[in-house]
C-alpha cells in the first residue's frame, strides 16, 4: 500500500520583517542581503509558537483534502524549535485539531519534513495508517544571533502541511535519505542546564544557530543535485524528465547553481525565499503549498523534494502529482 498526497497547507506569521528593517538592527542593506541569499523579507513570531504555526498550517491542509482531524491515523511533525522538550510539537497539534492518533516530532533540521515523509511511508507500507499528517514548522527566530549578520539575515518563522492517504497506486516514487554526523559546519548547541555537576567547557557555545556558510553552500549544491540524479536514474527518467523541483529555500545561489548543473531551468524550480527567507524543515512543504494553491502543479506532473541542512543531513523524494 502506498500513498498520495491529498492537500496542502502553510501559515507564517503575521510580523514582517523586511532588509531594511535589518539594516537598523545590524550592519546590512537589502543590497547586501538580497545578492548573497535571495531574501526580500521573511516572517517573525511575536505571539505565534512552533505548535500554533502548525496546527494552523495543519487546518489549511485538512480543509483542502476534504480531511476531518477525527479521521487522522498518524501526526509527523519536523521541527528543531519545538516549544517545548515535552510535549511535543505534535502533541500539542493532535491536541489544537482535535484528533485521537499517535503523534511525534521528528528532527533532521531543514531536512526534517522530507525525514517524516519517509517515516510515514513505512506506516502506509505496513497498512497501519489510511490519513497522515505531515508538517515541518519552525520559529527560528528564537535561536538566533540577532547581532550575527551572517545568520540573522537569512531565516524566518513558518510552516507546511500534507496529508496524506492510502492509494493502491503509490505516488511515493522514490526516497533517499543522507546524514553526515558532525557539528564543524552548522551548530546549534541545546540548553545545557544548571546542573550543578557539569563542568563548563572552556569556550562553551550559546544556543544559537552557528554556520560556516561556504562549506554549506558546497554541501547544499552537492546533495540537491546528486539526489535528484540519484531518484531519476531509480524510476528511468533523467533530470530533464522532472516537471518540478521544490527545493529547500537556503539560498537562491545554491538553487542557482543546482539548476545549471542539472540542465532544469530555473522556471521549474519552485522558489520563494525571497519573502519566507529560510525556514528550515517548513520551507519544502510551505513552498509545496504555494505552488498548489497557485495551479502550478498538474495531475500527473513528476515532483522532486529535495532538502538539506544540519546535521548534516540531506533528503530527497520523487512523487507523482
């Protein structure tokens, strides 16, 4: 038994925080801004939390599939700034809709929604589930540097939805999953506590996001383009053959270049950094949304995923539309 996605959905916060803004926080220009990473503007949380993102985006999904909470069998939520250590950020979603179904986050970073699909698809596999929600959300604004211009230019707050059902006809084509253990390229310490029994480190890092932006820059091209190579050859297509690609929205230079390498034109990749900026393992289904709620997406169109970030981690998925 396999699945296929029945809806979409996306919610970002109503706080917009455009370059210019940024540029009186730290030493910027939506110039600077806008020729290194792409983004224009992105969202930032003032009320909303990583679980009221979601359960919104959650909503917006389960009214397009014609999908009742009640009916759910399964809650996957990515997410690496979940509210709360526990509960969980899908927890606190099954509870907000209304649903009676297991439910747990998953955390892979920026590749984290990509991660849970795949989980989800062993629960079709095994004819466990028949309705899934899948979210990735993230309110990284609160695990920045905001005097870091290197980072806190890049990132917003958001998230995306699908649900999934069980089909006889598997539109799960293709799937691969990455990891590269190892903090030397992107960081993000957790809360060490108070114990008073641990000795602190010399030079102890806070717990806000750390990056080493060329190094990721050659990861995130390497990963987009050798798993969409990759996902090609195992279903006998070539790169060509892919109507769409919805890539993980870090930077439009690495989308760029991505493109050139894999002879796609830059019209079939969906892109919207330019007003979410980076929201990690939301940017892949929250810009798969936009592209449906737009009738980009036609019945039959072969779609790639792909999603990369710390961990490191990258991931791929092709799906018939």
């Amino acid at each position: 038994m396999g699945f296929r996605i029945l809806g979409t959905g996306s919610a970002v916060p109503e706080r917009v925080l455009t370059n210019d803004d940024l540029s009186t926080m730290v030493e910027t220009s939506d110039e600077w801004i806008t020729t290194r990473v792409g983004v224009h503007e992105r969202r930032v949380a003032v009320t909303e939390t990583t679980a009221s993102l979601a359960a919104e985006a959650s909503r917006r999904a389960l009214e397009m599939s014609g999908v009742s909470a009640e009916e759910l069998d399964l809650i996957l939520c990515a997410t690496i700034t979940a509210d709360n250590v526990c509960p969980t950020a899908a927890g606190e979603v099954q509870r907000l809709l209304g649903a009676r179904c297991p439910a747990f986050d998953i955390n892979s970073a920026c590749s984290g929604f990509l991660f849970a699909l795949e989980t989800a698809a062993g629960f079709f596999a095994r004819g466990t589930v028949k309705k899934a929600l899948v979210i990735g959300a993230e309110r990284i604004s609160k695990i920045l540097d905001w005097t870091d211009r290197s980072t806190c230019v890049i990132f917003g707050d958001g998230a995306g939805a699908a649900v999934l059902g069980a089909s006889e006809e598997d539109h799960y084509l293709a799937s691969e999953l990455g990891t590269a253990g190892g903090a030397d390229v992107i960081h993000i310490p957790a809360y060490e506590g108070n114990s008073p029994f641990r000795t602190q480190p010399v030079n102890e890092r806070p717990p806000v996001i750390f990056m080493a932006g060329q190094e990721t820059f050659r990861f995130a091209v390497g990963a987009m383009t050798e798993h969409i190579r990759s996902m090609a050859e195992k279903i006998g297509v070539t790169p060509a053959g892919i109507d769409f690609v919805v890539p993980h929205q870090a930077n439009l230079r690495i989308i760029a270049m991505a493109s050139k390498k894999l002879d796609i034109p830059m019209e079939r990749f969906i892109v919207n950094i330019e007003s979410t900026g980076n929201i990690s393992s939301a940017s892949v289904p929250a810009a798969l949304d936009e592209a449906n709620r737009a009738g980009r997406l036609k019945p039959g169109d072969l779609v790639a995923l792909v999603a990369f970030g710390g961990g490191l981690s990258s991931a791929g998925a092709l799906i018939r539309w």
